[in-house]
C-alpha cells in the first residue's frame, strides 16, 4: 500500500494518515539535534541516576517506539507484539546487561533508521473507520453476490441467521467499512449490540438466502449508525512476500557474506567449530530481516514454506556440519524459499484498533524544548 506523509492516504468515508519515516530521518540525520534528543531522552529514562539504563528503565523508551508508528499497546495486538520485543533485544543484544548512553544512542538510530526504512516498504497506515465506506458496500451494486459467496462459505446445517450474520461480519475488511470483529473491544462494542437490537421473531425460522439479506443489511446499518456515532481507529498495513528481498540479498555478495557470518557467529558450536543442523532455524531467523522474511511462527503460510525448504534440504536430519557446509545450506534454504514465492507470492494483511488516541500516545520522537529541527 504505497503513499507518503506528504500526500497522505484517503479512503472514502475517512482520512488515511501514512506514517513513511521521512521524519525520522531528518531527525537522526541532524547529529546536534540527535545528540540533544538522545540526552534528554537518557536523562529522563534514567530513573536512578546511575548513568545505565535497565531492562525496566527502557520498557517506556521501547513502548514509546510503537506508539510514535500508531502500533497499538504492547500485549494488545499479536500482528505488533513481535516488534515490541525485537527492539528490546536490541537495545540489550538479549542480554539483561545495562546499557550506557553511547550504546543507547547507536541503538536507537539504527531502530531509528531501520523504522524508516521498513516503513518506506511498508507504510502503516492509519484508518478512521466512521461507517461510511459500510453503508456504501451495502448500498451498492456488488453487496448481494459479494454476501452470497460469503455465505455459501459459512453453510452449515445447524448454523443460525445470527451464526450467519457473524461469520459475514467477520469476513468483511477495512475496505468494505468493517473493522476488525477479532478485535474483543469491537465485538461487544459494535457487534454484539446490533446483534442484540436487529434480532426479530423470524430470527429463529429456517434460513433462506432472501431473509440472510436482508436481515445482514439491517445490522450493517445499525453498525454503520454506530460507528458514525463512534469512529473506530484502525491501523492497517499489508505485504507483500515475493521472494524480491531474498533475491537482493543473494545478489549482493558482500553483504550475503556478512550476513551468513553474523548467523553463524551467533549459533553454538562444538569445540570442533561444528554446528548441529538443527541450528539451522535459528540462523534462518537470524537473517530474515535481511532478506525481507517474516519471524518464523509470526505468518502461518510463511512457514510451511520454510518446512518445504527444510525438507528438500534435508536440514532436519540431526547431522553435525562444518562452517562452510552450513552456510551453503542456508543459502540454498533462501534461494528455495525464493523459487516458491516467485510462484506463489504470500499477501499479508494486519488490521490493528488503536484504543489509545495517537496524538498524544508518544513523546519519543518530540523534541524537548530548546531543540529545534
């Protein structure tokens, strides 16, 4: 979803607000007003005054981080929570050591500048979400196939109309108005109450595709009204995986080495120097950001990806390898990986409410009083 800060993003029915990192950018490029801003910002993390910073003293640092991208608060979202904890690890390098302010301020350009860099491949885009975009979907010429496919997904012989109400709900996007029903706040906020108020009598008489209609149109409408009332924050980004990132890497030897060597630098080893196969993941891990892949476990279809990789490699058979033949492994395991999503690209979508209003919800990236850009 491309768009930048300057010509921000609109949907139709609400205001789309583009966070690119072209700010943070010009923030960290600055070195007088960065070195100001990182000793304010150590001075005021600096809770005891002992000079270092914790693990505890840099969790509202860490959590200042998402806020100023409009992530939603820690433990509130799976889509974001994995960012939470990579950037603590790297203020800390996953240890629980204290960190001094030169290390802090290296830290934080590199999160800085590697924010900026991943939002211009992947803007974070911010959705007010006020029922108009709703009540034109189901106002509009599309609404009755788009909602028979839908429920001819749904079909099942005990399934209610409310059951089929629901399941229509929660396969509507942001496109269509609807924010996210997996959302707990947003089902019985929004949900559950136009459930509660469109209910009728023919609610429990057996169900037809005419009745399946009209009934959904009546609740849409009340969860329009509501949401007008109400406007729901949602921050949306979507991407891509098509292998295009892996391909870089591997065209690029200078830094394909670097990587290879950083991953196996960071695997134990026997006092051979040789690595258990098993180690593989790990560094698989420990290089997917350099080649535009998800964590393992963060995307479903991702990972069976990798499985296939593995098992075409052979990388699971319990066999100790030498320096060389482990990173050759993993660079076939990339260029494996790479072949299967040149075919079949994944398209990942997160939809995330914010609860807390994004103006206010981070000073991290305010400069104190006395700087100026």
């Amino acid at each position: 979803m491309e768009a930048s800060s300057d010509t921000p993003k609109k949907k139709s029915g609400g205001n789309g607000q583009v966070l690119d990192g072209s700010n943070i950018m010009k923030l960290v490029g600055n070195e007088e007003v960065f070195s100001n801003f990182v000793d304010h910002k150590f001075q005021e993390l600096d809770r005891d005054r002992d000079g270092k910073l914790s693990v505890k003293e840099l969790e509202p640092a860490v959590a200042d981080i998402g806020a100023a991208l409009g992530l939603p608060a820690q433990g509130s979202s799976h889509d974001s929570d994995h960012i939470y904890s990579e950037v603590l690890n790297e203020f800390t390098h996953g240890k629980q050591e204290k960190v001094n302010k030169t290390e802090f301020k290296e830290v934080l350009s590199d999160i800085l500048l590697g924010m900026a860099a991943g939002l211009k491949r992947d803007p974070i885009v911010i959705l007010r979400i006020d029922g108009e975009d709703l009540l034109e979907f189901i106002n509009g010429p599309s609404y009755e196939s788009e909602l028979v496919s839908v429920f001819s997904h749904i079909e099942s012989p005990s399934a209610s109309i409310r059951d089929y109400i629901i399941g229509a709900l929660r396969k509507l996007t942001v496109d269509q108005g609807m924010p996210p029903t997996s959302d707990s706040w947003v089902f019985s906020n929004i949900v559950e109450p136009a459930l509660q108020s469109c209910a009728g009598n023919n609610w429990d008489n057996p169900v037809s595709q005419e009745t399946l209609l009209a009934e959904f149109k009546k609740v849409a409408e009340y969860v329009a009204q509501h949401l007008k009332e109400q406007p729901v924050i949602v921050a949306h980004s979507e991407n891509t995986f098509d292998g295009s990132g892996i391909k870089r890497l591997l065209s690029n030897k200078f830094e394909l080495d670097k990587t290879l060597n950083s991953a196996f630098e960071n695997v134990p080893k026997d006092r051979n120097g040789k690595v258990p196969k098993e180690y593989l993941r790990v560094a698989l891990d420990a290089v997917a950001a350099s080649a535009g892949l998800p964590p393992y476990g963060a995307i479903s279809e991702m990972d069976n990806i990798v499985g296939e990789a593995f098992k075409m490699m052979s990388a699971d058979d319990g066999k100790i390898v030498k320096e060389d033949e482990f990173k050759k492994l993993l660079t076939e395991i990339l260029g494996s990986i790479m072949l299967q999503l040149e075919g079949n690209p994944i398209l990942v979508s997160s939809n995330s409410v914010v609860h807390e209003p994004l103006d206010s919800s981070s000073t991290l990236l305010q400069p104190s009083s006395g700087e100026t850009e």
